[in-house]
C-alpha cells in the first residue's frame, strides 16, 4: 500500500465524532432519568469510541503504526465496556459488571499483541479482528437482553443483532478485500463502512430511547395501580366497623342508593336481649360479644354475600342471588349456634336472634329492606309476647 494515497475521508471521521457524541448524550440521558447501569455503560463507551476515533484517523491518514497502540487500546476498551454493560443488565445496582471492567487491566499486554500483529500482518489483520471482536460483543448484549419484553426492548434487540451480523459481514469483507483485492480497497471499504453504521447506531440509540419510555410507562402503569389499590383500600376501611369488622351503616347506606338493583335476599336481624347482656356484663363484654357475632356472620355467609352492621345490635345480610328458603336455612343455622353462645369468663350465655328475611327480586332494594326489618320486628315482639306468657 502506497502510504501517500489518500484515502482518509475528513467526512467519515465527523460522522464516526458526531455520532459518537449523539449515542453518548443519549445514553448518557437514559442514565440521568433511570439510573440504569446498563445505559450509563454505554454513555462511558461512547466516549471511549470518540476517543479512539481520532486515533484511527490519524493511524489512516499516517499510515504511521505508532498509532496503532493507542487506536487498539481504546477501541477494546470500548468492547470490554460493553461486556461489562451486557453483564449488567437492566439492573439499578452495580453487581457482576464490576468483573468485566477489571479487564481491562489487562489491555496492555493485549495491545502490544495486537501492535505486534500488526507490525507482521499489517492493519489489515487489525481491522479483521477487530470487527469480530465487536460482532461478538453486540451478540453477546443481544442475547443476554433477551427476557425484556415490549417493543422498544425488542427493536433494540433487533438492532444488537443486526450490528452483531453487519460487523461479521466487515470482518468477511475485509479478509476478502485482504486476499484478493488491490492494498488500498481495505481501507475505502472502510471508510464507507461509517456511514450505515452510523444509520444502524441511530437506529440502536432511538430504540433505546423507546425501551426507556415503555419503563416509565410500565412505572407510571404500576404507580397508578398501586394508587388505585390503596384508595380501594382506604375507602374499604372507611367502609368497615372496627368493633365487628362488617360493612358500617354508611356502606349499607351506599349500597341502598347505589343504581343497579339488587338481585337477592335481604336479612334484617337483631339481637333480643342484648341491653339485658350489657347492663349485667358491662361494656366491655358487650362489645366482645358483638364482636363475636360479628364474627360469625361473616362466616356464616359466602364471599359474594355482604354482612353489614346497621346499628347497636342490628345486624344486614345480603345474599346475593340465594334462593329465599336457602338463605332462611342460613339464618336458623345462625340462630342457633347463638343458643350455645359462649362468652370468656362466664361460660354459657345463650343470645336471644330474631331475623326477618325477604326476596328483593323486581323490588328497590330500600323496600326490601323496610320489609325485613319489619318481620324481623314481628318476630321479635311474638318472642317477648312467649316470654311473658312463660313468667306468668
């Protein structure tokens, strides 16, 4: 090769600092916004490629293989920098990365190697290696990204895998041009190799711009949701008595209001001797007992049905589409498991229940409501009316 040929291309090299420049700004903003190892790797890579770029202009337009040394090293510390991003990942914490970047403690001694190659061989032996080098280390980040998902993730991918494929192809092309080609077809083919990579890194960069924007998007999905599940779950514990653990008053209030019907059976139920309970026992033991029986409606019922605390010691089912005798049974079952009723401290302690149940089918759910409330009233006074009886 004639070293007075011309065959540096001012054009070329403003591309190959431009884009550097660009895809490190960029990286270096993904870096910024994310923290993401991953991307700031990159950013620090790309300024070690601007760096290495004027080298090789200056090793082209020399022919001078002093260069060489200095070209070689940043050029593979660019690689290894990659390595290094690939081991990361998308991680938020430095981690196996770390293992990578202590390699390139070992760039000298791979340096004077491959000054020593190119000292027999020529840069063309270089340049070969070189573009394998870097089809593998783009394989290498292409496989290793391979479970993120969504499509800026998988165009960056795509485009890793198209750059691992065109730095094969440099390398094939090179060793062709190297063995059957004049001395100085190398060295254009080379040059003329910046411009699509340029396009290809774009379109790498670009692509990494997406993958981040899906993450703040996926981040401000999940932030939603988690904002979501926490007003559900404030306004489900406004919704709760504390002493029962029931739906309160103001949900059954809701519950009533709210538009669509409602397709079942309502129970309205109360306990008969409660003041009696509360006057020997104390308060406290009141409310363990209504705590209690809290407890058992909620058991008592199936997970689609809604048990509310009305009042004092009044007590709404609803059950949701059950058949009217089905939820009747349930209620007895209740009723009688209160005879046995036990209480800490003082053993046995039988809770008088009395419930009136009705079908809120084509009816307002106040209605049926009204309804139960009033046989359960019913029921309630022919009880004390059986009680009176028995006394005298």
């Amino acid at each position: 090769m004639d070293p007075q040929a011309q065959l540096t291309d001012p054009t070329a090299f403003l591309i190959q600092e431009i884009g550097a420049l660009l895809f490190c700004m960029v990286f270096l903003f993904l870096w910024r916004q994310s923290r993401v190892i991953y991307f700031g790797l990159w950013a620090g890579a790309w300024v070690i490629r601007a760096v290495a770029a004027i080298f090789g202009f200056e090793l082209l337009r020399t022919y001078n293989s002093d260069w060489l040394a200095p070209y070689a090293t940043f050029e593979f510390a660019f690689a290894i920098v990659l390595l290094s991003a690939a081991r990361a990942g998308f991680a938020s914490a430095p981690k196996d990365w770390r293992t990578s970047l202590r390699l390139i403690a070992i760039l000298p001694i791979f340096v004077a190697l491959v000054w020593a190659v190119g000292q027999r061989a020529g840069l063309e032996a270089y340049h070969i290696t070189h573009a394998l080098v870097l089809g593998f280390v783009y394989l290498y980040n292409f496989l290793l990204l391979r479970r993120h998902k969504g499509i800026g993730s998988r165009i960056f991918r795509f485009s890793l895998m198209v750059l691992a494929i065109v730095f094969f192809e440099h390398a094939a092309m090179l060793f062709y041009i190297y063995h059957h080609g004049t001395a100085p077809e190398w060295a254009l083919y080379l040059h003329n190799e910046s411009y699509y990579d340029f396009e290809l890194h774009c379109m790498l960069a670009f692509a990494a711009m997406a993958m981040w924007s899906e993450t703040q998007i996926d981040r401000i999905r999940d932030l939603s949701n988690e904002v979501d599940h926490l007003r559900r779950e404030n306004t489900h514990r406004f919704d709760l008595d504390h002493l029962t653990g029931l739906l309160n008053q103001a949900a059954l209030q809701k519950r009533v209001e709210a538009p669509e019907s409602f397709q079942g059976v309502v129970a309205v139920c109360d306990m008969d001797n409660f003041k009696e309970i509360n006057d020997r026992y104390g308060h406290l033991v009141g409310d363990e007992i209504l705590r209690n029986v809290g407890h058992l409606l909620a058991n008592s019922i199936r997970h689609q049905d809604e048990a509310y605390r009305w009042g004092g010691d009044e007590f709404v089912i609803l059950f949701l589409d059950q058949h009217p005798e089905v939820a009747r049974k349930r209620m007895a079952v209740i009723e009688t498991r209160l005879r046995d009723f036990r209480v800490r401290g003082f053993g046995v302690l039988p809770i008088g229940f009395s419930w009136g149940a009705i079908d809120a089918r084509g009816r307002a759910l106040r209605d049926a409501l009204d309804e139960a409330d009033r046989e359960m009233y019913t029921r309630k006074r022919a009880r004390g009316g059986e009680r009176q009886s028995k006394a005298v």
